[in-house]
C-alpha cells in the first residue's frame, strides 16, 4: 500500500530538504537513469547549477524560490553548461559535495523535476527548477 501524505507533511518535507541543502546547493543534470544516491555518479554530466548563499530558494540574480502545496520552486542559480542532451535525472548535493537526493526529470508528475527541453553548450537555461514531493 502506498503512503499519502498531507500537504502540511509535504510542505515540511520540502522545507527539511532545502535545510540540509544549505547554502551554495548544487544540482547537477545529468543524462540517464539515477545510480543511487550511495553510489557514484552516471550518464554525461550536461549542466551543473549552483543556488544562493543561503539556501536553494534565494533569487541570487533571479527569482526567489518557495515551498507551497507540495511543490519546491527554486530560486535563481548560475549555471556551467557542460554537454548538449536531454536529461535524465539530477543529483542534488551540498556544496561540499554529499549527494541529498536524486530525482527524475520528467515533464510532469509527483517525485519528479519539472524540465522541458534539453541543454545546449553556449545556451542558457532558463525558467523556474520544480520539484514535486512524492504523494500517489
């Protein structure tokens, strides 16, 4: 049977996330299926992003970022585009480097980034990151 949580759970969830996160987060985008976050890296690393001195939801040159209906919307980050390609999954890690947390990429759906597109050497990305908490 599968859990469902309350939006307040969510919320709380996403909030405790951006916490361990702290300040100078990274998310990496990367192509392919997610190794686990004990294991090390796969697929070709296409774009490393780097959120605000204080937590992922600073607007750091962008806009700023919230945690509202289950939904964490980061804030701005500077970018290193590193490979054309569509990704896969992103690894979320601190800026000393510990992984967090893996997610999908997908174009919808709970448990998933939101990203539509692919990354381009030479292009800015550009848009709001979402991330949906799990919730079947």
């Amino acid at each position: 049977m599968a859990t469902q949580d309350s939006t307040a759970q969510r919320n709380a969830s996403l909030t405790s996330f951006v916490t361990s996160m702290g300040a100078n987060a990274v998310a990496e985008l990367r192509t392919g299926a997610k190794p686990g976050v004990g294991n090390a890296a796969t697929g070709t690393l296409l774009a490393t992003l780097t959120f605000g001195s204080t937590n992922i939801l600073d607007a750091n040159g962008g806009s700023a970022g919230s945690v509202s209906a289950g939904v964490l919307t980061c804030g701005g980050y500077t970018q290193v585009r590193a490979a054309n390609g569509t990704p896969g999954h992103v690894r979320w890690k601190t800026s000393g480097g510990t992984v967090v947390r893996e997610s999908d990429v997908a174009a919808s759906g709970a448990g998933n980034v939101i990203f539509t597109g692919t990354v381009d050497t030479g292009v800015p990305i550009s848009g709001a990151i979402t991330y949906t908490d799990g919730n079947p």
